[in-house]
C-alpha cells in the first residue's frame, strides 16, 4: 500500500519535470547597473500555461552582496494578494511593477537605490505543477562626493610638494585628474600624476607653477570636483632679520 503511493508519487513527479509549463519570458538583461538614488525595474514576466492549475505564487528573495547569509524575501504574490515585507530600509521603496502580477508580469520597482541594494535578485514564479525562477544581478554604485583638494609640502621656489585630492564618497574605480585652469592651461612639465591616489606632485617649484588648480574625480556613474590655490614664493629670509 505505502509502496504504491511511493510509486504513485514518483510517477506524478516526473510528469511533473516533463510536462511543458510556464515559462519565464524576460530573459534578455540580467545584469543592471545603476547610480545611488535612481530607481531600476528588475524584469520577470511569464506565461502560464493551462496544465499549470495549482494557486499561482510570485515571489522575490534578494541576496545582498555583503552578506549573503542574509537571504530574504522582499516581496510576495500569493493567494491573491501582494506582501510587501515591512523591512525599515525598504518600506515605500520595493514594487510589483504592475499592480496586477497574475496577468503575466511580475517585475519588481526598486526606488531611490541605495549601495546596500547591491545583489543577486531571484524572481520565482510557481503555478504547480510549472515552477520557474530567474536570478537577475543588481549594481548600485555610489558617485563620487565630498571631494576635498590640499596641498601638502611648503610653497617655496625649488621645494617639492604635492597637490592631493581624495572623495569622502565614490564606488570604485574612482579616477582622479589634475588641471590648472588660471595662467597657463597645462600642467607644469615637470609634474607626476597619479590618476589612482589624486595625487599631483610638483618638483622644484618655480613662481610660474603658481594658480588654481582643479581636480575631478569620476567614476562610472558622476564626477565631483575642488579646486586650491598654488602660491609659490622665495624662500624664507628670516635669518637676514635675525642679523
Ligand atoms: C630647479 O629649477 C631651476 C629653474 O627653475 C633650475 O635652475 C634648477 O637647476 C632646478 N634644480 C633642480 C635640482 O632640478
């Protein structure tokens, strides 16, 4: 008897795996990219088909980046209804794209992004015996703010110093480039760049290096920039007053 529901069973899971059932039909971008405080619409329509019979469900989990322990479900269709899973970071945020997922569409809204939305998506959609998910992967870059210009070394002719300019805020890559934009547009012909650090370093100094120089930090998604005043002077004379 238990042996032939066993079998029973068996018989129903795989018609089950082959019979031809719902499908996800949005396969084309699975890879998004976007910057801070924009929204993204995460794809995932389907179509049902008419042995799929059982009570449909559509459901997203979302596998941050940082901590992939941290699986969760962040919305649901099920029984008719949307759950919207109240986690604080995203109430108001997460969305059906279409306020009426049954018929086909169960893409996901994600408002005002944030770097912590950075992860793996999965859409699952399940309309027994038809059960289909698709993982969709969720860049949220940061662009580049707060950047703050200095100068490092004393403003002598003939000493060496150095310009320095670093963003508080800014996904990698961040690129940083010098330019001078008072005087003479060009750097000075002996000045080293280093795109990577921000850093400009001037040897030997002369009184014609002097003027504004401006720095931009950029990266894949903004720029942000400072400019700092270069005021080289002769060398101190102090010891002629002492005399
Ligand atoms: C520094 O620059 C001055 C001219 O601006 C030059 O005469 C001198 O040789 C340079 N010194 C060095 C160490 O390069």
């Amino acid at each position: 008897m238990e042996l032939a529901l066993l079998a029973l069973s068996l018989v129903l899971l795989c018609s089950a795996g082959l019979t031809r059932s719902l499908t996800i039909t949005s396969v084309d971008q699975s890879v998004f990219e976007k910057a801070q405080g924009e929204k993204v619409m995460l794809p995932c329509t389907f179509e049902l088909l008419e042995e799929d019979e059982g009570p449909l469900d559509i459901e997203w989990v979302f596998i941050p980046a940082d901590n992939p322990e941290k699986e969760q479900v962040i919305i649901m269709y099920a029984v008719g209804r949307i759950y919207n899973h109240c986690n604080p970071t995203e109430i108001g945020r997460v969305h059906f794209t279409n306020p009426y997922p049954r018929c086909g569409d169960g893409s996901l809204d994600i408002m005002n992004l944030k770097a912590a939305d950075t992860g793996t998506y999965q859409c699952k959609v399940k309309k027994v015996p038809g059960v289909q998910s698709k993982k969709i992967q969720l860049t949220v870059l940061v662009k580049p703010a707060g950047t703050k210009c200095s100068i490092e070394g004393s403003q002598e002719i003939g000493k060496d110093l150095t310009l320095k300019c670093a963003s508080r805020e800014g996904s990698p890559l961040l690129s940083y480039d010098w330019r001078r934009v008072s005087g003479p547009q060009e750097l000075p012909a002996t000045s080293m760049l280093n795109k990577n650090t921000g850093e400009l370093l001037l040897k030997n100094v002369s009184q014609e290096d002097s003027g504004v120089y401006n720095c931009v930090a950029s990266n894949r998604v903004g720029t942000d920039e400072c400019s700092i005043e270069l005021n080289v002077t002769p060398q101190s004379v102090c010891w002629v007053m002492v005399m």
